[in-house]
C-alpha cells in the first residue's frame, strides 16, 4: 500500500511539559467564504454493497461546527453493532477522500469504523484552504469526528479513536493531538488515543525556508522554490485563479517568490507568524501541556531522501517528547519514504503501514502485542535493489544509538566560491516535484541533477582511506568549515553541501545534502566557523567508491538562490560521518 510528511529548552515535571516559548503575531485564516450551496443539506446516506464482510458505507457532506462549510464525508464500518473504535485519515496535500479509500476495507476487516473526508478547499469540500491552521482545520477535524461519532448506523466507540495521514494529512494527526477530549455536538464524549503523523512537518517555517540552524527562524533561509511551487499550483483547482485559495496564501506565495527571504517586513512577520505560529505543533502550548504532558502514544515515520521535509522534522518532535520522558510511548520509522527524491518501493511503505495498523490495534483495541517503543532506520537502497526487512531495517532502543562511532576527514586545501545571482539567468522548472502533489507514490524515476551555476568546491576522499571493508553510514554527517566572505556585498549568503556517493563507473548518487544561511545584515560577515548538519541517511558505501562533498552558494531549483552577490573563500573542511 501506497502513502505519501533554535534553540528551546523544555523543561518538565513527571505530570507537564513546558511549551517551546516564542511571541506569535495574530493569526491569519479565511473562513465562511464558499461555504456551499443553500440547496445542500448536510447528512449521510448509509448503504453497503453486499453482506458482511462488505462494510457499510456512509456518504454525504456534514458542515463544520466553525463555519458551517460543507465537508465532503465517507465512512466505513463493519456491518455488525459491535461497537467500532474510529480510525480517521486525512489526505494529502492537493487530494481528497477518496484518496484514501484503499485502506477502508483494511480497517474495516480489523473492526474499525474509518473516516476520511476532503479536507476544505479540497476535492468536493467548500471553503478556502487555510493550510492545517490550528484554528480552522483543527476545528473541522473535531466536528467531523464528531459528527459521525453520532451517526447511529455506524456504532462508533467514541473513547476510541486514532487519527493518521501523510504529508497535509500528518499535519491534521499532529492538529487532533491539540484537543484529545472533547464532545461531539450533542455531547457525546469523544476521546483521541494516539496519532500517526507520516511525512509531515513539526516546524512549517523550518521546513519550507531551512537555514541549517537550531533555531528554525532565525535566520530567514532560502525557500525550497521547487516544492513551494510545485505544491502550491498542484492544490490549485482552477490555475492560475485557484479560487480554494485565500488571498491571503495568494499574497503570501506571490511574496515568496520574488523577494529575499526576510523576517523584517511586516508580509515576512505575517508569513511566520501563520507558519510557524499556527501551523506547526513545535509552538504549541496547548500539545505540549495537555498530550504530550499525559503522554499521547505517537507513531511516527520520515524519509531519509524526503527532500520537502526531512528527518529533521521528526527528530525535533522525538527529541522534544524524550526530553520530557525517556520512556515516553513513541514509535520512529525512517527509511526511503515521503516525497521525492523518496522511492517509496511498495514493499517498504506497506511494511510501514502494517505496523501502523498492529499499533492502532494495541492502542485502539488492546488487541495482539504491544508495539516496540523503539526506533526502526532503513537502509536506503538503489532503485532496483528489492525491499528486504530482515536484511534492510535497524532497531535501536533511542536515535542516538543508531551511528556506533564516527569517522572524520580534513581536508587542507582552499578554494574560492564566487557567486553572481545575475548569472542564473532563470531557475529552471523542476518536474520531479510533480509526480503527485496529492500523494506521492512510488517514483522509478532518478531525480534530475540540480542547476549549480558558478564555482563549486569538491572534496573527495576513497572509501578505503575511510575504512578497509566499506562502511555503512548511519545517521547525519556534519560538514564544518570556515568561511571568509571576501565581497563587502556579501551581507547574507547560503551554503549548500551535498554528499555524494561516486562508483568506480563514475555512477554519482546522492547520499545527502544540507543547508546553511549566514546573515550579517546589516553588517559585513566577515569569517565565521560554520556546522552543517545534513539530513541523513543509512547508506552502505563500498570499499570501491569514493564520498564526494560538494560545497556551493547554489542548490538551484531546490532551494531559491539568494540575490544578493558574494565571493567566498572556503577553508578548513572537516566531514564528520556516523557509522555503524
């Protein structure tokens, strides 16, 4: 089966967690806009294509408590009056319902009525997309559950009940982790048990424009143009009008993509705020004091070559829950899955969701054995190479036992980056990010080189200098360096490193890559000692191939070059690489 996913210090007692602390502007959402057509009455119509086991099937539009929207609805149960613990899925970004009826009969054979609805502005749901905010998707997502916790043909067990999804939808299982108590409109208690937030982002700001720091904010790194793109015209109904679209997003893209990013300017200020602030469970007092601090179990999963939202916006959320209790109940898978370069081989991404089913079983049903608390890394194989677990999956008590040692190189030389924005001419187009918007499945294909205008530094080492049997990388190298900016224009600049695995038939694949913005402004940056953590990977590297690091102001059309121009010199290189 098929799916699409700085510092703080928390401090915590044995009942709380303390919230990440940062100030947020106002939020900014549309709602009420398009609500649907007076004609429509919200209702379902139940109906099953046969005898058991065909499930009974319930269709039709409900309205959201918030705004009356009408939401286009479909849910699934067995046909007996058994009662059903409720699992719900969310699409991903661009799809519908519908993309999620391949697990309805899945679910329904192990006993659970499932939900899935177009999430607003989507599929044949009214309203305005406001991109999983806290405050309106959020909303519906309570109302739909509990809209058809009350639908008496379906005998949900309202005190059970999971949300999961991928991509846009992982971000609507982080938002049912906000409120796991509430009622339903005649006051029915509803109770969520555990989310399964897959391929989704824990930090939007962070995500979309990375600057290689702790801090996800400051400074403003490059967007990730390619996806930001790719995503934006793939959810659009109608281009180039996209009337699911607010103006406010409108206004917020056309922003994005002709300006140098910036937290100075008030649209700036206002983009964050609306990402960071009400998009993303990292800044969210309400998780933090309320689930997490009663200890929501969690199932999580992220892919190593997920280019739009890396490992990194998973470790954030482990790391965080683990400070809170070691033994917290989560549940970490990490392999080739998510969104491109991600493969997502069939093979791989059932295993995944098998286990996401034995876990909604244990925490919904108590049912088989309990899920191991534990961290689960795949090896990332080459596209032909078959998905094996036994051979190809590591489990590790915690993520900081995955890498058992480390190995470092130095390398000596200099050399000189020179970057001109005028150079660039265009960003070309970059159609990988384009297989599916709606939900990314399996991709055969290789992902086109990125466009690297002007000086690139290489460094290259064999992997028998490393290690005389090869090596296994486990985990994120780090590249540090020095750089001395040489230009006195050179006031904000990106580096870029990208680490590459060359086999002796001259074969370059793409082990990792990573990020860095270095903002002077308004000052000259002078020379400053830089880390670059990449985003990681579990990849065996033969005695025969040769690791190749490359160090640029370019990661184009990936990562939006910057405007501004500069002239670099590159010293001191150290490639810091975890193995096991």
């Amino acid at each position: 089966m098929r799916f699409l996913l700085g510092a703080f210090i928390l401090i915590t007692t044995v009942a709380q967690a303390a919230s990440p602390q940062r100030t947020f502007g106002p939020d900014t959402t549309s709602t009420g806009v398009n609500t649907g057509p007076p004609t429509l009455q919200p209702g379902l119509t139940c109906s099953a294509a046969g005898p058991a086991p065909e499930p009974l099937t319930c269709t039709g539009h409900l309205a959201s408590d918030l705004d009356g929207t009408m939401l286009d609805v479909t849910a699934w149960a067995p046909q007996d009056t058994l009662p059903h613990p409720l699992a719900v899925a969310i699409h991903g970004w661009g799809g519908s319902k519908n993309s999620n009826n391949k697990y309805a009969r899945q679910m329904t054979d192990a006993g659970f009525a499932f939900l899935s609805y177009s999430t607003r502005g989507f599929g044949d749901s009214y309203g305005e997309v406001n991109l999983a905010d806290v405050n309106v998707e959020g909303a519906d997502l309570r109302s739909m559950i509990g809209q058809v916790a009350e639908q008496s043909e379906l005998h949900v067990d309202a005190a059970n009940v999971a949300v999961f999804g991928a991509s846009y939808g992982g971000a609507h299982a982080f938002l049912a982790a906000l409120r796991t108590s509430f009622t339903s409109p005649h006051g029915q208690n509803i109770v969520i048990r555990t989310v399964a937030p897959l391929a989704t982002w824990s930090e939007l700001t962070g995500a979309l424009r990375p600057n290689g720091q702790g801090d996800p904010i400051e400074p403003a790194g490059g967007f990730k143009f390619s996806f930001v793109e790719g995503l934006y015209f793939g959810g659009c109904k109608d281009t180039p009008v996209c009337t699911n679209y607010p103006n406010y997003l409108k206004i917020w893209n056309a922003w994005i993509t002709t300006t140098e990013p910036s937290n100075a300017t008030a649209i700036d200020r206002q983009i964050v705020d609306g990402f960071s602030g009400y998009r993303s469970i990292y800044w969210q007092s309400e998780f933090w004091n309320g689930a997490a601090a009663a200890r929501l179990p969690i199932f999580m999963a992220q892919g190593w070559t997920d280019d739009l939202f890396p490992v990194g916006e998973t470790l954030r959320m482990y790391n965080a829950l683990k400070s809170i209790d070691r033994n917290y109940p989560i549940a970490l898978y990490l392999g080739d899955v998510g969104h491109p370069r991600a493969r997502n081989k069939p093979e791989e991404v059932e295993f995944v969701i098998d286990q996401l089913l034995d876990w909604l079983k244990w925490y919904l049903k108590n049912e088989g054995t309990q899920p191991s608390l534990d961290v689960q890394a795949a090896i990332t194989g080459s596209k032909d190479a078959p998905f094996i677990p036994e051979d190809d999956v590591i489990r590790v008590p915690a993520y900081d036992q995955l890498a058992t040692g480390s190995i470092e190189r130095s390398f000596s030389d200099t050399q000189l980056l020179t970057f001109n924005p005028a150079s660039i001419g265009g960003v070309p187009w970059d159609p990988f990010v384009m297989l599916a918007a709606e939900e990314l499945a399996f991709n055969p294909n290789d992902v086109p080189s990125d466009f690297v205008p002007g000086d690139v530094a290489v460094y290259e080492v064999p992997v028998s200098a490393l290690a005389s049997q090869g090596l296994l990388i486990a985990g994120q190298p780090i590249v540090t360096m020095k750089i001395k900016q040489l230009s006195p224009t050179g006031v904000r600049e990106q580096i870029n490193v990208r680490l590459f695995d060359v086999k002796p038939d001259a074969t370059k694949t793409l082990i990792t890559r990573g990020t860095y913005t270095i903002d002077g402004t308004p000052r000259w940056i002078g020379t400053e000692k830089i880390a670059v953590t990449t985003y990681g990977n579990v990849w065996r590297a033969e005695a025969t191939d040769i690791p190749r690091l490359e160090i640029s102001n370019v990661d184009s059309p990936y990562i939006a070059p910057s405007k501004i121009p500069s002239v670099t010199e590159v010293s001191k290189v150290t490639l810091t690489i975890p193995v096991r």
